[in-house]
C-alpha cells in the first residue's frame, strides 16, 4: 500500500475512518488472491459485515476518484445491513 493511491493523506484518513484495510502480497499470500479471485495487482475489494464482496476494482487510480467509489460502497454496506 505504499505506491499508487494510498500514499495520498486524503485517501489515508478516509480509509481510517471508515474500514479496515488489509494488504495481500502476491506470492506469501496466494491463498488470498485465489480466494478472491485475483490475478493482477493492486486490487481492491470492499466486503460487507458478512463477507459478501460488494464492490472491486482493479488498477491504479487517483485517490479523489477512489474515494468517491468507496463512498457509493460503504453507503452499500451500511443499507444492506439496514435492510437485514
């Protein structure tokens, strides 16, 4: 996590605040890329309370504009553990 977009403060802080980032390195971590089905990095994936992937994006991106995705996820998140 420490090229591309999460090196911006914004993304940090946002990050912080609302989830709980883990990173996978490709090779001592295979089991995860396999789990998720990924095959090029970086990936990122939000999942729910209940493990359910809710959104994915692969590639590099301004952080501004990953923000604003992550945005329309947790608001994802928080209306389908409303709605259980």
């Amino acid at each position: 996590m420490g090229t591309g977009t999460f090196p911006d403060r914004d993304f940090q802080t946002y990050i912080g605040k609302y989830f709980v980032p883990l990173k996978y390195i490709s090779g001592p971590d295979a089991e995860q890329f396999c789990r998720f089905g990924v095959t090029v990095e970086p990936a990122f994936i939000v999942l729910d309370s209940e493990g359910n992937e809710i959104y994915r994006k692969i590639g590099y991106f301004e952080a501004d504009l990953l923000i604003e995705q992550m945005e329309r996820a947790r608001k994802k998140a928080a209306h389908r553990a409303a709605s259980h």
